[in-house]
C-alpha cells in the first residue's frame, strides 16, 4: 500500500513540475518549494550527522589537550555566521565568509592545478608519430596525436590578444576558434542527451509504475 501512495505522490510532483512546459502555475510552485525545502532539509541533517556531529560534538568529547581546544574556532566561525540575522552584530559574519571563500580558493587552487592543469597539460605532450602494428594504426595513431597537440596550440594562440590576428596568427586563431566550437558543440549535445535521457526515465515511469500501460 505504502508503494502505491508514494508511486502517486512522484507522479503528482513529475507532472506538477512538467506543467512548467506550459506556462507558469501553482502546482509548479507547489513543486519546486517543496524540491527546494526537501534540499535545504537533507543538507542541514546531511551537514549534522557526517559533520557537525561527529567532528565537532564528539571532538569535545572524545579529543583532550590541545586538540579540544582546537574546536572553539570553527564553533566560534560558526556562531558568527549565525549573527548575520542580529543586525547590530552582523559585521562579525564577515569573518566567517572571509575565512570560508579564503580556503576555499585555496583549496580550488590547489586542487584545479593538480587534479586538473597539470594532467592536461601532461595529456598534451604527445609523440607527433606512433608507430603502430600496422600501417592504418600508424596513421590514425599519429593522426589523432596531431589533433590533440595542434588544436590545443591554436586554441590557446586564439586567446593570444598582445598581436593582432592576421596572418599566420589570424588563421591559426581561426582553427583554434573553430576547434573550441566544436568543443562547444559536443559538450552541448552530450547535456541535451543526458537530460533527454532523464526525461525518458521520467515518462518510463509515468507509463510503467504509474498507469502500468508498458
């Protein structure tokens, strides 16, 4: 019985937000105040009990010396953030955010260079010729490691702005313009593909569990 209750209930928020397609209405709003309130909901208990909870509340507990201490700044920070709603003491919050975004892009940094800059460029150091098994491997090898090695030279000339673009520099901003709009397009069509598979997934479980039709 609980099955059936909440097999309506998806479909009811299914259709309520599908309405959208339409135009604007209430059930729509219903929905998405709902979806919003659900999140919020998830991440403060999610945030709690993996977080808050077991590092923080039991970190007291469990932690002595120095390590305990520890503990005050981030429940500290904390509290500040808090006090964004008390008016008379909301520049407080301001240490809190600072410190946040500060690790924060520290970390991003860090991370996007090491997880993300460094192995591209490594990626794009190739071999211009690949000796293959055979003939064909040989040319389709070394013809795909010429793509890779040259698109990513004229993609990064075209953002080369100290020159003029003309001449060799003009045609070579022009391939690079070219190949980052193809980069564009594919990663474009591989989102349009996944969301119509997300839509398909929805509309199989309208007519499947819901209305048992396929």
């Amino acid at each position: 019985m609980s099955n059936i209750i909440w097999t309506w209930v998806a479909a009811f928020f299914t259709l309520a937000i599908l309405s959208f397609l339409y135009k604007d209405n209430p059930f729509y709003k219903f929905a998405e105040h709902v979806y919003v309130g659900s999140s919020a909901a998830f991440m403060v208990l999610y945030v709690w009990v993996f977080d808050a909870y077991p590092k923080l509340v039991m970190g007291f507990t469990e932690k002595v010396g120095v390590q305990r201490y520890l503990l005050v700044i981030p429940l500290i920070l904390s509290l500040f953030i808090l006090l964004r709603f008390v008016k008379p003491l909301s520049w407080l919050s301001v240490w809190s955010i600072s410190f946040t975004v500060g690790m924060a892009a520290g970390l991003g940094i860090t991370g996007l260079t090491q997880g993300f800059l460094v192995p591209q460029v490594q990626a794009s150091m190739l071999p211009l010729f690949v000796k293959g098994s055979t003939v064909g491997e040989t040319i389709l090898y070394t013809f795909n490691n010429l793509i890779i090695v040259f698109g990513t030279i004229f993609t990064i000339l075209y953002f080369y702005f100290s020159r003029e673009h003309k001449g060799v520099l003009g045609v070579s901003s022009k391939v690079g313009i070219t190949i980052l709009m193809i980069t564009f397009g594919a990663s474009f069509g591989y989102t349009i593909m996944a969301r119509i598979s997300l839509l398909i997934g929805r509309i199989y479980f309208l007519l499947h569990n819901w209305l048992r039709l396929v």
